[in-house]
C-alpha cells in the first residue's frame, strides 16, 4: 500500500471473539471511522504488551474522527459479546 491509500476492512465476527486492527509490518496508519451494529470493547497494545482498555463502545453506532495510530507492533484489538459485522477505515501513513 501507498502512502495515502485508504485502508479499510468489513469483518465478521463471532461471539465471544476478537480482531486485530493491525498494519502490516513497515506500514503506519490512521484509523479515522469504526463502524459496529452492536457495543465493541477496545484493548490498546504496544508490541504485545495490553497498555490500556479504550473502553466499551456502544452499537449501534460509527465512531467517527479517530485518530488511532497503528503499525504492527501498536494496535488495537476489537472485541465482542455477540455475532457482528463490523467496519472500519483510515489512511495508511507510511
């Protein structure tokens, strides 16, 4: 990816599980928007360490004008209680 490609993903997730909002290795991004029909919880890592729990989002909603900055080994992990398609989209930096 470019710098200054929009980078963005639609995932399903299952009950109980997790996803890792994670920019490959050598890339930075910009999270902007998280889109999620039902409350998410957000844990911030730093190279495998949890560093803080953002807190629970509640859905039905979009999460707009994030700033998240993320690279491989800083990122954030979306989890759920409940089956959801969840979206979300930024800018790659780097």
């Amino acid at each position: 990816m470019a710098v200054g490609d929009i980078v963005s993903a639609v995932v399903s997730l299952t009950n109980a599980s997790s996803y890792y909002m994670q920019a490959t290795s050598g890339n930075e991004w910009v999270i902007h928007n998280i889109y999620h029909p039902r409350n998410i919880d957000l844990r911030w890592i730093n190279n495998g360490v949890l560093v803080a729990s953002v807190g629970t989002l509640t859905g039905p909603n979009i999460q707009t004008n994030l700033q998240f900055h993320l690279t491989n080994s800083i990122f954030i992990v979306i989890g759920c209680n409940s089956a959801q398609v969840i979206g979300y989209d930024g800018v790659v930096t780097k």
